[in-house]
C-alpha cells in the first residue's frame, strides 16, 4: 500500500482548509476524504486520534494515491504535539512536511472563537492569554518545527505565513 509523500502539520487558523481544497483539486495529488486524520495523534491528548483504528485503515485512506503523483494528509495537530514528527519519519522519512504559520496572537484569538461558536458558555478570551494556555502554545513555532527538522532535512519542509496567502492566494496555486 502507498504511504502518503506529504504532510500538511499545521498550524490551525492558517488557511489548511483553503491548501487542502486546493490541492483535492488537482489531478496529481490525491488527499483523503476526511480533511484531518489525527491518526499519528495519541488518544490521551488528541480527542479526535484514529489511532485506534490501525495501521491498515490509515494506509487504506491512501489506496487510489498509486494513479497520482503525490499523495499526503492535513492534521494540524501534528506540529503541535511533540512525539509525531518520529512517528511521521518512521511512516516515510522521505515525507514532505508543509506548514502553515500565522501571526501567533491571530490565529489564537481566530481559534478561541472557533471553539466558542460550538460552546455557548466558553470563557472570555482574556482567560486563555497565558503561555499554560493550549490555545496560545500553540503559537509557539520555533519549538515545534525544530521538532520536525531534528528528523526532516530541511529541503524536505515548507515553510508558508498564512498572511501571504490572504494578500495573494493565486500565488500559491
């Protein structure tokens, strides 16, 4: 079975809904389905892992990627939590890692009402803004992408600032 060739880790808020509906797009690169897979993801810190699902299943998510010319997946958390980027190179060392990156304070703040459209009674945002904080450590780049490049040379990761995209998406097509 065909393993995927890249990888979109992260990072939330940053325009991987708008990578991942482009690049489903195109005729040479198969994406699965579902947009984020969380399967690297451990259950204990990651409500939505697959984990649990198996080696198969995940592999099987890339089953048509033999008629394309690449194939690979978008999980946001990848970037964030510290014991994928080993996980990922054990799976294909020759893996293509892809992040996005957005202005830290922005993309929290995006992201904190995120959550609070689907919880009514999320406290104020004044309460997040503490580096403790899930929601503004993962602001926290440099640590999570020297994670990656400890495993990754860096001709194989792509590094992309949400805020070009947003001024000029066509250059990214």
């Amino acid at each position: 079975m065909p393993v995927p060739t890249f990888v979109v880790a992260g990072t939330q808020k940053a325009a991987t809904t708008w990578l991942y509906e482009c690049l489903n797009e195109h005729s040479d690169v198969q994406v699965p389905t579902i947009k984020e897979l969380h399967f690297f993801c451990d259950l204990t810190n990651c409500s939505k892992s697959r984990h649990a699902k198996g080696m198969d299943w995940y592999l099987e998510q890339f089953e048509s990627a033999t008629q394309c010319a690449v194939s690979g997946e978008f999980s946001i958390d990848y970037m964030f939590y510290p014991e994928i980027a080993e996980k990922l190179h054990a799976l294909n060392p020759d893996l293509k890692v892809i992040f996005i990156l957005r202005d830290p304070i922005d993309r929290a703040y995006s992201a904190y009402w995120m959550h609070r459209r689907n919880h009514v009674d999320y406290p104020p945002f004044s309460d997040f803004v503490r580096k403790d904080s899930d929601l503004t450590a993962r602001g926290f780049y440099y640590d999570q992408i020297q994670r990656f490049r400890k495993f990754f040379p860096d001709e194989q990761i792509l590094t992309l600032i949400y805020e070009d995209i947003a001024k000029d998406p066509y250059a990214f097509t």
